[in-house]
C-alpha cells in the first residue's frame, strides 16, 4: 500500500524547531504519512522565492499535499486555503501568491476552499504560527482522506492572490525580461524561457556571442553591456567566464563557470535585462 506524501516547504530555517513541530503535528494525526522536506531555508519573508521553489519541485514530487508556508502577514486578514490541481495534489498554505506559480504549473486549479473547519486546526491556533495550528493539520487530514470541501467555504480561484512577476518580452532582435531568483551558486535566473529567447532571437548554437544590457536605479540608466556566449553546458565555458544556459527547468540563467555570477555581474533580483545577439 502506497503511504500518503504530505511535503513541506518554509522560510522557518533549522536552528529553531518550528520545522520539526510542523512534522510532529502532522504525525502525530497522521502517523502513516511520507514525509518530504522540499526546503526549510527559503529566505525569510520572500514569498517569490519561496513560489518559485514550489514551482520547481512539484512535477518531480508524487501526487500528494503539499504545505509552503512564507508567511509575512501570518495573523492578519490574509486567508489560510487549501487548492486543489489538475493534476490531484492538493496545495496549502496562505493566500498570498505563495502557491499559484506551482498550482499552474500542476494542471491548473480545479477547487479551492478556505481552511476555516474548526476540527482540522489545533484547539487552539496562534496569531503567530499557523505552520503549526492551521496548515500541519489541515494537510495531515487531508492525507487521512478527508474531503476538501469539509475545510471551509469555497474560494473563487480568479479571487486568490498573484505575485506581479513581469513577464518576459520577445521582440525581434532583443528579448526583455528580469532577474527573478539567485540560487546558491549564484546563478541568476531570470523571468524568462529558452523559448522566449528563440522567439526573440532565433535558434542558437553553443558559443553564439550575446549582450546583456542591464538596466539600473530609479532612473533606468544603463549599465556597461555584459558580453558572453551561449552555453549547453557549464563545461563548454572556460573558469571564470560568464554565459548563459538554459537550466534545468526551462529557465533562461546567467552564470559564472564555477563562479558566483550574481556578485561578479552586480545583478540582484528585479532587475531589467535586454540580451541581444551580436554573433
């Protein structure tokens, strides 16, 4: 028999034991659970960071729940919901645009309910934790096989709240977009596709000579353009070369070959990007 997955993704780091509470409650109604820890070290308060994350792990995750909680308005009048995707996992967290990047990319939303039931939260929930009162349990009786619509009213998913992410901009010659996420390495990702880049600039082959134009300030001035080739692999870049590659999700990325490309390059998240081919 197949355990129910139940995963977890939070900003709550691994010196405090807010992570390990979160687990306890949850075995502790549902003691035949799998566990999966996605990350615990999203940075603190970045809710982008934190829906990007999400977006990257759940294809490769089984059907199962799936609790993320980067939570800045925790307390307030921000609503704790429960979605239910195309694909059969069923998401829970805070409607804050935490969980719709990964809902979308799931199959879509197929129901979503706002988790007010008071028999699925501790007996008594705090105004500074519900990673522990409210969303542990609601996933655990989830994963027992309670049904959605026994957590709360219904909630119109055209009504759950997006993140203003920008979208990227193919034009002929040139391909807009912006910095969204440095990872650990420092790559950058940005808030654009390979396909954006084809649609913009043609097939490319390893080695195409690129320009990335970055702009910066209040004013948008234009910083000195970045010269780098296109990459397949890392590998193909001598140490210390910038490039760009696709990554492992699609994603357009700019990199150093083991270097810090963030740092190197001074980009930081937000930033607008122009890359344009120059041979």
């Amino acid at each position: 028999m197949i355990r129910p997955l139940i995963s977890l993704l939070t900003d709550f780091g691994l010196r405090d034991p807010s992570a390990a509470i979160m687990r306890g409650v949850i075995l502790g109604i549902a003691p035949d659970v799998e566990l999966l820890d996605i990350s615990h070290e999203v940075r603190k308060f970045r809710i982008r960071d934190g829906a990007l994350l999400l977006w990257c792990a759940l294809p490769y995750l089984p059907i199962g729940v799936h609790v993320a909680v980067v939570d800045p308005g925790v307390g307030t009048a921000r609503r704790p919901v429960a979605i239910r995707t195309g694909r059969g996992d069923v998401l829970v967290g805070p409607d804050n645009g935490l969980l719709l990047m990964a809902a979308d990319r799931m199959g879509g939303i197929t129901a979503a309910v706002e988790l007010t039931e008071a028999a699925y939260r501790l007996p008594m929930v705090s105004t500074s934790f519900h990673g522990r009162d409210v969303f542990a349990p609601a996933a655990a009786h989830l994963a027992r096989g309670v049904a959605l619509e026994r957590f709360g009213p219904p909630v119109d998913p055209v009504g759950l709240v997006r993140l203003p992410i920008p979208q990227p901009v193919p034009a002929d010659g040139e391909l807009r977009a912006h910095v969204l996420y440095v990872d650990t390495f420092g790559n950058v990702k940005l808030t654009a596709f390979a396909d954006d880049l084809v649609q913009a600039l043609g097939a490319l082959s390893t080695g195409n000579r690129l320009t990335i134009e970055v702009r910066r300030g209040e004013s948008g001035a234009r910083a000195r353009p970045v010269e780098l080739a296109w990459r397949e692999t890392f590998g193909e870049a001598a140490v210390g070369e910038p490039l760009l590659y696709e990554d492992s999700y699609g994603r357009l990325c700019l990199a150093v070959n083991q270097g810090d490309a963030a740092a190197q390059l001074e980009l930081t998240e937000d930033l607008p990007v122009v890359i344009r081919c120059t041979g």
